[in-house]
C-alpha cells in the first residue's frame, strides 16, 4: 500500500479527531445536496442560505451540528422548520470520517472516508426519492479504481473485475425480471451503484455485500410490518440504500474478514 509516512504517524485518537470534524464539515454539505439535487437546485453556488426564506445565513449558523442546536432547530428570522436531515447526515458522516481514519491512518482511511460519504448520500437520495444519481455513481467506479491503483486493497484487477462483475450481475437481474413479469423490478442506477462497490471491495466480497444487503431489506420489511405498515409485492423498495449500508461495514472490517476468510 502507498502510504505517506507523515500521516501514517499520525496516532489513531488524533487521527479520529481529524475524522470527525472533516466528516461533520462534508456531512453539512451532503444534506444540502441530499436536499437541493432533487428540487432541481445548485449546491455549489453562491451562500448558504435558508431554504425557506432565502436568508444568508452566518458564519456560526453553518458550524455543523451546534449551528442547528444554537437555532434550535428552526430558521432565526422565518421560524420555518430546519429540515433535521442536516444533523443527521453531519452526525453520520462524522462516524464515517472518525472510524475511517481511526482504522486506517493512511490514503486508505481517507479513501475510505470518501467511499462512506458517497454512499450516505446515495442511500438517503435513494431513500426520500429512489434516486441514484449517475452524477455520483460514475465518477465513484472510477474513484475505486483510482484507490485500488494507489492503495493496492483490493488490487487494481479484483477491483476492474468487481466493478464489470457488479454491474452486470443486476443488470441482467433486472433484465430478466423486466422479461419475465413485464415491468421493472430494479432501477437502473442500482447496477451501477453495485459497480462502484465492485471497484471498491473488489470481486471476492459481493456475494458478501448482496447478502446482508438483502438481510437489511428484509429487516426494513419486517419493521414496517411490525408497525402495522404491510408491504405489498409491488411496493418499491430502496435497494440501493441497502446495498450502501452493507458495502461500508463490510470495507470497514476487510482486514478481520480477511483474517477469517484468506482471499478477500
């Protein structure tokens, strides 16, 4: 693995701490995507302000998480309602940045890093809109094979074949299933969604990744019936945001899956 030996001294509490506050920063940025992409809006441009009322908003409103308690919630001129996806995410993507680095004290914790936040903000898009945006899935293939080059984990082949493998295991899934029942069963951004996982996991752990993937849509499923919220067969299910959820974890823990398991 290429590590700069700088910042592979950088002891794990300080590098957590590092973590913690880049991943609270980009957490406050993904909200607004999160919120703003599928309302049509720029994220990128011009300031902060209140999506309710259009008001700029000042330096200490826009510290991530404090920003929110200091306002309790709610705009300070139009009272309007802060959407509480912002802390959420922030909350988040700050584990994300603390454990990544805490873990992997070099270009890999920080790819890692990046990898989390990318699908957090897949999931919850796919979540509220059932949405993977090509805008965020392409360039993530092509940064996992960029990682695997500089990190070596997983190799730069594993990680070409697990991205080809990804895509065309659910597409041809939702291929059939479009032949055999007349109508879509998976969207099309979950392929390239499992691509991108692919570049980053490589091949060897997507039987991994489909699995608890599934076993997360089926506790999803048995919640909602639980709470008296039955789920017909045609009803849509964010696949995507499942596969997020179990791709991260599963990178996280690649070194002790390792262990158990030569050849992931």
């Amino acid at each position: 693995m290429i590590v700069p030996e700088q910042f592979s001294a950088v002891p794990p509490l300080w590098a957590a701490i590092f973590g913690l506050i880049l991943g609270a920063i980009v957490g406050s940025y993904l909200a607004t995507l999160a919120i703003r992409w599928p309302q049509g809006k720029s994220a990128s441009r011009g300031r902060s302000r209140c999506d309710a009322c259009g008001r700029v908003l000042r330096w200490y409103e826009l510290i991530p998480l404090l920003g929110y308690l200091f306002r309790r919630g709610r705009c300070a001129s139009c009272g309007a309602r802060i959407d509480p996806l912002h802390p959420a995410m922030e909350c988040f993507a700050a584990v994300i940045g603390a454990l990544s680095l805490a873990m992997h004290t070099s270009l890999y914790g920080l790819a890692g890093a990046l990898f989390g936040w990318a699908l957090l903000l897949l999931a919850v898009l796919d979540i509220r809109h059932f949405w993977l945006p090509d805008r965020v899935t392409l360039p993530l293939v092509l940064l996992g094979l960029g990682a695997a080059w500089l990190t070596a984990m997983p190799g730069l082949i594993d990680a070409a074949i697990g991205a080809a493998a990804g895509f065309l295991l659910l597409f041809l899934v939702g291929a059939a299933y479009r032949a055999l029942r007349g109508r879509d069963g998976l969207g099309g951004g979950d392929s390239k969604l499992l691509a991108a996982i692919g570049a980053w996991l490589g091949w060897q752990m997507l039987p991994l990744v489909i699995l608890l993937a599934s076993a997360t849509g089926l506790l999803a499923v048995a919640s909602s019936a639980l709470r008296g919220k039955a789920v017909a067969a045609t009803d849509r299910l964010p696949f995507g945001a499942f596969l997020a959820v179990a791709a991260w974890p599963l990178w996280l823990a690649r070194d002790a899956l390792a262990a158990l398991m030569p050849g992931l």
